[in-house]
C-alpha cells in the first residue's frame, strides 16, 4: 500500500492522469513516442503515480502502458481497468512490468450511473465491487479503487460501496467528481464524512479527483485536502474531457505558495512545470491559453503602470512566486545568426532541453536558418523549434519538401507542392479558395484522405513583429478518431502545410486505435 511520508508536513501524493483522462479529451491524441516522453520526465520532476492508460481500450494503449511501466524508475506506473476481470487482467499484464505497479479499477454509484449506464440495482453493483477488487488485489498488491460519480451518489450507498471496496483489498480510495458538479465546501464535506461512517477507510490512502466543468477543479481538490485526502489526481495544463481535469501545476504551487494555510508538501519539482506544460500541449496540439495559471504566457507579465512600477521597485508588489519557481527564465532576447552551438545549447537547457550531440546538430542547422529569416530569436522562438522538432520525428510519413503559393487580390490562389511519401518524392499543383486552402487541396491530391474532415485550424504569433513565428495547429477527425498536428514558420502557410502534413501522420497511427465505452472516472 502507498502511504504517506511520515515528517513535519503530510505528504500529499500527486496522481498525473494526463496520459490516460487528459489523452480522452477530444482532439489530444498522442503518439507512443510522445507519451514515452511525457512519461519519463513525469518520473524525473518526481510525480508519485502515473496513470499511463487504459490498457484494454486499445493495443496502441497496452503497448504504452507496457513500455512506460518497463521504463519507470521511481514512480508507481497505474493502469485503468473497469470493473471487469478481462479489463484488470490485461490492465495487469501492461504494469505489472514496472518496479511499483498499480491496478485502477472503477464502477459508477450514482443513480444516473446505476439506472441508465449500468443497468444495475445496489446490490448487484456491491457484488460487482467485491468481485472485481479481491480478484485485482490477488494480482497486485496496491489496488486504488473509485467510484465514478461519487459526488452525485447517496451518502449511504457511497459508504456501502467503499467499505466493500476496502474490505475486499483496495488500499486507496480515489473519489471522483466526475462531472465537475461539486462545491469546495461539499468536496471536504464528503471526505470528512467518510472518513467518519467506513471502517477501515482511515488505512487508506483517500484521493480526490476534481473535474473543471465550473471552474473549480483545483478548488476542491485543495479542499478535500484540507479534510483528509492525501493523494490529488491531476494533468499538465489541466487537460481532460470537457473541461479538464484539475491542473497539476495550479495544486503543486498552491501548496507550495501558500504553505502557510495549507502544510502540505508533494514531491514534485516544480522547475520542471513549464517545460512538462510546454511538452504536453505540443504532443496534445492544446495551446496554453496566455492567462493560464502559473504556465501561461501571461502568467509573469506586467503591463499596468502601477505594476510594473511596483515590480521594478521589489518584485514581491506584484509577483507571488518567481519565475524561476515554475522553470521559466527570466530573459527573453539572447540569440541571433551569429550566435553558436555551444550559446543555443546553453540556451535550450536554460529552457529545459537536454539535447544530445546528433540532436543539437540537426536542432542547430534549422536555428541558422530561422536566425536567418529573423532578426532577433527569442526564447518563445526556441520552445517552437523544439516542439516542431518533437512532433515530427515520430511516425513520419509524409514530409513537406518543398512549396510555392501565388496569391492576392487576383485569383485563383494556386500551391505547387513536393511531399516525400515514404521515401518517393510527388508533386502536384492545386488551386483554392487562398493560399492555405490551395495548399491543402494539394496535400489532399497527394494523399487522399476523403474520410477526414478538417475541425479546428489556429493560427498563433509566437512572438512580437511582422518576422514572427506563427504557431498552426490542425485537427482532423475520420470515422470518431481524432488528430491534432503542429508546427511553427516564420511562413504562415508552410506552417500551416506542415501542420496539416503533421496531423496526416498521427492519423495514420491513429486509425489503429479503438477504445470501448465507459471510460471515465
């Protein structure tokens, strides 16, 4: 079982369920590399579990499940499982490769959940809950056990329920506010009366797992701290189904800013917040909003007179954590053309990236030729670099070699386009409704995907001035799967091409995947 540390403070344990809820979030699919990735460092910032998916929804998810729970080193690698013992023995067979593995298992309590989703009376749905934890606990000695829409479940059923769960080998007990419904107040009241009415619940570790459908996610999962609860379940930038989840980020510096009201710490080292941020929002194609809590570009920005005067006086006016705390540097302009290898190295661990020799050499050849084309390349211009370079080394098929649009007031807009299609170069020449449209009616020539449908294209400047980077994001859907590719130009529509051709490549790894139903919690 998972305990909490023993010492001054209690130890609350951070639960990051951003590869298995935060991936359910419509459009944030991830490749196996990204997850890979996302993975290994939500083991180095010192993350207590890793959900790392649903093993049984797919064979792309087993296989993650299984290569993150090989690949962990400190933290205990959790997988999700219904209540089924088909869905805990492939759950148990991706973690049990891992050095401190966990089984997740869940059924819904509530009224709605029992009546229209499951079909079940109480009594069925205990004996459900028996069966399915003992036979999980007779395979793996940490079992966390949930039950899905807890906030909306009769208090005597809710109790009824984790007793069993308890009695039949679960040793943490998440709670879950699967529909965002619940109030702070209410969030503490329901841990504190359970802690109270189950025998045996005080041997537990009690989690809270907060949805954002009203704004108060973190909220209430610090407030469920407060009444007894030592385990948070959470995702980088808050990512998740509808609303998301609550932001890793936001509890992680809450506890630790006001410390003072709330003497609780967690593991978690929050240098490494904003690039983990930075990592998931690429690999998910979810830009940070700017006035995201402590990860967003806004988050240290001053504009106000009065705010800036009172910064440039002590920072403390105005600022009530440092830049630093979260990973974020202070300075922004440091590089040009004339700038070398071991200054862009410097600078990129500054932002936390650890290259090697090979991958800086590559990295290096295109900030020439950014530096090139910009006068001035600032930090924001680096992190785009890197994001590119990440989400086009994996799985790609389809690259962008070369393309020429003709545009303006006369039409028609046309794009002369050369894609590598696994390793053969084609061309074709294609007109539109602009420049973008032509260019993606050409990539369509070239690999008909009649299927998919274009749902969201974004457009961001990076930075400041008519040479900035734009930041494209582009989601496609074919048949129910979805993919978001990204890319960043100081040429808006090859940015836009290259994202196109970048979701392209997702999608093809993503038709190989499948998920069942009921997969919430």
């Amino acid at each position: 079982m998972t305990s909490t540390t023993p010492s001054k403070q209690d130890r609350v344990l951070i639960f990051d369920t951003t590869l298995r809820d935060g991936e359910q979030s419509p459009g944030a699919s991830m490749t196996h590399e990204e997850k890979l990735a996302i993975a290994e460092l939500l083991d180095e910032m010192g993350v207590d579990i890793i959900e790392a998916g649903f093993p049984i929804a797919s064979e792309g998810d087993f296989e993650a499940v299984s290569d993150i729970a090989r690949l962990a080193k400190r933290s205990v690698i959790c997988g999700l499982a219904r209540a089924s013992i088909g869905d805990i023995d492939r759950c148990w067979e991706a973690v049990r490769h891992a050095k401190r593995p966990r089984i997740h298992t869940f059924i819904g309590t509530s009224p709605l959940h029992r009546e229209h989703q499951l079909s079940m009376s109480k009594e069925q749905v205990l004996e459900k809950i028996a069966a399915t934890v003992s036979h999980a606990r007779n395979l793996c000695e940490d079992i966390q056990w949930s039950p899905m829409d807890a906030t909306r479940t009769e208090e005597d059923f809710l109790c009824q329920s984790i007793e069993t769960a308890v009695k039949a080998g679960a040793t943490t007990i998440n709670i879950p506010d699967t529909v965002g419904y619940t109030a702070p107040g209410e969030s503490a009241q329901i841990i504190r009366m359970l802690l109270e009415r189950v025998p045996g619940l005080d041997k537990c570790v009690i989690a809270t797992h907060c949805h954002n459908d009203l704004g108060m996610a973190t909220a209430n999962a610090l407030a469920a701290v407060e009444a007894g609860a030592r385990q948070i379940e959470c995702t980088i930038n808050g990512l998740g189904e509808r609303a998301g989840n609550t932001a890793l980020e936001e509890v992680v510096m809450a506890l630790r800013v006001r410390n003072d009201i709330m003497p609780y710490n967690t593991g978690v080292d929050s240098t490494r917040l904003m690039q983990a941020s930075r990592m998931v929002a690429s690999a998910a194609g979810f830009p940070v909003q700017f006035n995201k809590a402590i990860v967003g570009k806004n988050a240290f920005a001053h504009e106000s007179g009065i705010h800036q005067d009172g910064m440039l006086k002590h920072a403390g006016t105005f600022e009530i954590m440092r830049p630093a705390d979260v990973g974020l540097n202070a300075t922004a302009l440091v590089l040009g053309k004339h700038s070398g290898r071991h200054a862009l190295k410097n600078k990129l661990k500054e932002l936390g990236y650890e290259l090697g020799d090979n991958q800086l050499s590559d990295v290096f050849v295109r900030f020439k030729a950014l530096a090139d084309r910009k006068k001035e390349v600032y930090d924001e211009d680096l992190v785009a670099l890197m994001e590119v370079e990440a989400s086009s080394a994996a799985n790609e098929r389809i690259r962008v070699k070369s393309l020429r649009v003709v545009c303006g007031t006369e039409g028609p807009q046309t794009a002369d386009l050369v894609l590598e299609i696994d390793g053969t170069d084609h061309e074709t020449h294609a007109t539109g409704d602009g420049p973008v449209d032509a260019a993606f009616n050409a990539v369509k020539a070239l690999v008909p995907h009649t299927g998919a449908t274009l749902q969201l294209y974004q457009v961001h400047a990076v930075t400041e001035g008519t040479d900035a980077q734009a930041t494209v994001t582009v989601r496609l859907e074919e048949d129910g799967k979805i993919a978001s590719g990204q890319s960043a130009d100081t040429d808006t529509v090859v940015a836009s091409t290259k994202a196109y051709v970048n979701a392209l490549n997702k999608l093809i790894v993503r038709r190989k995947k499948s998920a069942p139903q009921a997969m919430s919690a």
